[in-house]
C-alpha cells in the first residue's frame, strides 16, 4: 500500500452521522449536489460561510479529477461524509501517478493552478492519500457545527 499524504490524514474515531457516495462521468456537477446535501444535513442556510467553503472546495477537487485524474472517458467517485464537527468531501479518481501538490504562490502568468490555493484557504485541512496502483484519493474537511442532523 502506497500512502501519500500532504496533511496528517485524521485517525477515524467516531462514524460519520451520514454518508453518500456517489459516481460522476467526468462532469463538474458534483459540487451543486455535495452542497445541497451538506446544507439538507446540517440544516444551515445554502449561502452560509460553511456551504459556500463546501461548494468551493468540491468544485476545485471535482473540477481537478475531470482535468487531471481520470482518462478520456473516465469517470471519478465523490464521497460525502459528514460527522459532529466536520464535513469531509472526498474524490477518487484513476490517476495514482498524478499528484497534487502544495503552492506557496499562485503562478504569476498562468490563469490556471490556483484551484488548490483555494481548497487550502477554504478548507480546514486537505491531503492526498494513494491506497493502490490504480487510484487516489483528495480528501478535504470544512469544519461546522451541526445543527439539525
């Protein structure tokens, strides 16, 4: 088992309170549906700090599994997962050799490259795990108070 991590992977401790998963072609969508999830789940308000850190962290790790994770014609599984104090998003995608890795500045003449400077202000930790030679995961958490669950 390969394990690449670029934040310390927190030890499962309790169940998360709900779970979905679900399977994309390679498409953007998931973001809309991983945010009327979390705000169905946690009854917060769509345009809430909380759903909007979730909206934008989802659509950079989808957006970056359609660009840079699956082959043509691929697909990518997105997990939901929510537990007392954080929500966690989660995409596998096919492209174990294909890292993400951390900048410390956006790259000055490119228009793209900032997706992940993004996941790194909005979300609370993220990190990059590869389980086998087939697959990795990019998990991001946001942290929040549940309030209807």
């Amino acid at each position: 088992m390969t394990h690449h991590q670029l934040a310390d992977e927190p030890t499962p401790a309790l169940t998360p309170v709900r779970h979905l998963t679900l399977r994309f072609s390679g498409t953007r969508r998931g973001a809309r549906l991983a945010v009327q999830q979390f705000t169905e789940w946690t009854s917060l308000p769509y345009d809430s700090d909380p759903a909007r850190a979730v909206a934008l962290v989802t659509a950079e790790l989808a957006s970056n599994a359609v660009r840079h994770g699956t082959v043509s014609g691929g697909d990518f599984r997105l997990v939901l997962l929510l537990h007392p104090d954080r929500y966690r998003i989660e995409v596998t995608d096919t492209r174990p050799e294909r890292l993400p890795s951390r900048m410390t500045t956006p790259p000055t003449d490119e228009t793209a490259g900032r997706g992940l400077l993004l996941v790194e202000a909005y979300a609370d930790r993220w990190a990059c795990t590869v389980r086998d030679a087939y697959t990795k995961t990019v998990w991001a958490e946001v942290q929040h108070s549940i309030t209807g669950a």
